[in-house]
C-alpha cells in the first residue's frame, strides 16, 4: 500500500521574491572556482526563461 505522503499535493506557486535582483548573489559571494562560469551561464539562462514565461 502506498504511504499517505505519496498522495498528489496541490502545486503552489513559486516565490516571486526568490529570483528578485536582491536577492541573487554577487560580489564577494560570486563564485570563484571552475565552475564559476558554468553557475553565471545557468542563472542568465533561468532568468531569461522566467522573463519569456512572464509575458
């Protein structure tokens, strides 16, 4: 029998606030390694597509 957990649950939207440009890391806390431009190459992507399914 499966587990009361593993029943569908309502979807909520995501918060808005989360990708805000406030809150985005920047400066001292940019990634510094290899894969620092991989990370800056993914958040341009995610904020392009979150712009394009906004309008």
């Amino acid at each position: 029998m499966k587990s009361a957990r593993s029943a569908k649950r309502a979807m909520r939207p995501r918060n808005p606030f989360a990708g805000s440009p406030l809150m985005a890391k920047a400066g001292a806390h940019e990634r510094q390694d290899k894969k620092a431009g991989r990370a800056r190459q993914k958040v341009l992507i995610e904020r392009r597509l979150r712009k394009e399914g906004n309008e």
